[in-house]
C-alpha cells in the first residue's frame, strides 16, 4: 500500500467567518501533517480559500464580488496570505512548505502531467510539503477544476496516494441535511456511491466555497475508481489527521475504492482529460466493449457528436445516452466512418 496521503481542507475551514486566515485551523492540520512525515509518510496540502482571504484583505468589508476578473485578482492576493499560514505553522515542526498551482491543462496534457508528478516528487526528496491550490489568478474561467475537492482527487490519483482525507465544516456525510432534519445521522462507511448516496448531498452551505457535499462524493468517487480510500471528516475536530489515519471509529465518514484500480494512465484518461465529444454505439459494440473488452470499431458506431481530433478523449455511450466508456479516439469527428479502429482497448476506460 501507499504511504502517500493527500489532505484537502475547504475555504469554511480555512478561513474565519470574517474571512481572515484561520490560523488555529492551520496549526492543528500542520501538526498532524508533521507527525505524518516523521512518521516517513508523503503528505500533499491542498487547500482552499484564496480568494476569501484575499477579499478580507482588500474588500473593507463590501460585499464579495462576482465578476471574475476581479475574484481572479483577489485570489493573487489571498494566496500569498495562504502560503505564509501554512509556512508558519509547519516551522516550529522543522518542516519547509513549496507552492504548487496547478490548472487543468496540467492534467489534460499527458507530459504536463508527468511533469507535476515529477515536481511534488522532487519536493518530497528535498523534505518539502507540498501546498496545492488551483492557480485561480489565471485561470480561465471556463477551463477551472471547479472545485478542490475534485482536485484533490485528480492529485490523489497522480501521485498515487493510497488516501484521501477531505476537511470539511460538516461532520461527514448525513443521512438527511440537518439544517432541516436535526435527526440525521452520520454513515460511517459507504462502498457504492450510487444515486441514493449521491441525492443525500447538496451544495456549500457556508457560502464562501465552491463545493459542498456533492463535489466531495464526485472526488470521492474518482478517488474510489483510482483505488483511494476516501475520509469526509470535520475540519476543526481536535487532532483530526492523526485520528483519521488512526482509523478512529465514529469519526467522518470513509468511502472505501474500488477492488480493482484503475492503471495510472487510464485513471488520466478517465478523470483527467476533458472530453471533446462522443460518440453512440449499437448493442453489438457495446457488448464488445463492456464484456469483451475489446476495442471501439467504427462498424459499431451509429452517430457522432461534437467536433474532436485523434488524440482527443471522447464518451461511449449507448442508443439510450447512457454512458458506458471513455476514451481516446485515434480519429477526427469528420473521419470516424472512414476509418476502422476509433479507440484502442489500452485507452479505453470502461465507467458504466
């Protein structure tokens, strides 16, 4: 198994409900990040709340604003604010922090890709934590990971983590919301996240951040096809990492992956690449793919949909929409009848 660990903390932890920097949060989190590394661990920081900071910073107390240029400007701001936290609480503990921003197109592009792996590996050999954050200041706004919690997951799943533990400022995942149902409960463990599972969540109910219960279950779940375990817990729990990693029962709720993992490269091609298009299959090519394993064939396909290029990542679905597969074509929308082989079993994902 994998000593590596990845740590996700969200801007309503991160962050005090005026918006400051919470650096009693910080501290807690750093001194069970700290014992992780003496203890020979590889730990990956990602956290949250860079342009919450940054606003309290700058704002004078007006509203935050909504346009994204200027989120993007005060996230410039906020991050600073962010690696100073972390850098300080990580001091008295003999450890040194390095600033990783990452945007999709290091995921998207393959040796791009390896290039990340390689720099937080390189951090680690010099005894450096790496702080992950989205590089927000310069991000388009429609090319964005969304949220970080899904990038935590795409980090997980680079570097090979064996876990992922995701703060949050709720105490897992509930059995009904409790801002309406004071009797729900928490569920300790889930193994499928099918939709009931999913139906239980609902968005960030601070307000200050981007996801909420849903984008967790979302990243737990490329954690689970990765073969990451996954623990939802709450941020401000005392000693939360270290009790975490000890398997402490009754805390957070653990969402345990999948038997089977997936091979690095496929997990990059599942969750990583942006898909460009897609294409329907008959029910004789979807059994090929789904029980046989085989490649996609253009024989089987009966229509095409988007524009896309070979080398591009595009969905397999059925006559239904459904969605069975994912990967990456060898051909261009505008050939895929001309040709013969459109997706090659080894870049093929199977997801139904």
């Amino acid at each position: 198994m994998s000593d590596t660990l990845v740590i996700k903390i969200g801007t309503s932890s991160v962050t005090t409900p005026s918006g400051d920097v919470d650096h009693t949060v910080i501290a807690s989190i750093a001194r069970g990040v700290a014992e992780l590394v003496a203890a020979g661990r590889s730990v990956v920081v990602v956290t949250s709340g860079a342009i919450t900071a940054g606003w309290s910073a700058v704002g004078g107390g007006a509203p935050r604003p909504t346009d994204a240029q200027t989120l993007q400007a005060v996230s410039a701001v906020g991050q600073p604010l962010l690696m100073d936290a972390w850098r300080a609480a990580l001091v008295p503990h003999g450890r040194a922090v390095g600033q990783v921003l990452l945007a999709p197109h290091d995921f998207a592009d393959r040796a791009q890709y390896l290039h990340a792996r390689g720099t937080i590996e390189a951090l680690w050999a010099l005894g450096v934590i790496p702080v992950v954050n989205e590089n927000d200041a310069v991000a388009d706004e429609e090319i964005r990971f969304g949220d970080n919690d899904r990038l935590a997951a795409l980090v997980a799943s680079l570097v090979g983590a064996s876990t992922l533990i995701l703060l949050t400022d709720t105490a897992g995942v509930l059995t009904a919301d409790p801002r309406f149902n004071p009797g729900a409960t928490l569920i300790a463990e889930i193994t499928t996240l099918d939709d009931e599972v999913m139906a239980l969540a609902s968005g960030s109910s601070s307000g200050v951040g981007s996801g909420g219960m849903t984008s967790k279950l979302a990243a737990a779940r490329i954690a689970q096809w990765s073969g990451v375990t996954t623990v939802i817990a709450p941020a401000r729990a005392e000693d939360v990492v270290t009790r975490v990693v000890g398997g402490e029962a009754g805390l957070g709720t653990t969402v345990v992956p999948r038997p089977d993992r997936l091979p690095a490269r496929k997990a990059w091609i599942a969750f990583a690449l942006p898909t460009r298009g897609r294409v329907v299959v008959n029910s004789g090519a979807a059994e090929a793919v789904l029980s046989r394993g085989s490649s996609l064939l253009a024989v089987g396909i009966t229509a095409v949909e988007g524009d896309f290029v070979a080398g591009d990542a595009i969905d397999i679905v059925d006559g239904s929409g459904l969605r069975l597969a994912k990967g990456v074509t060898r051909v261009s929308s505008d050939v895929v009848s001309d040709g013969d082989l459109v997706v090659h079993r080894d870049e093929l994902v199977v997801l139904k």
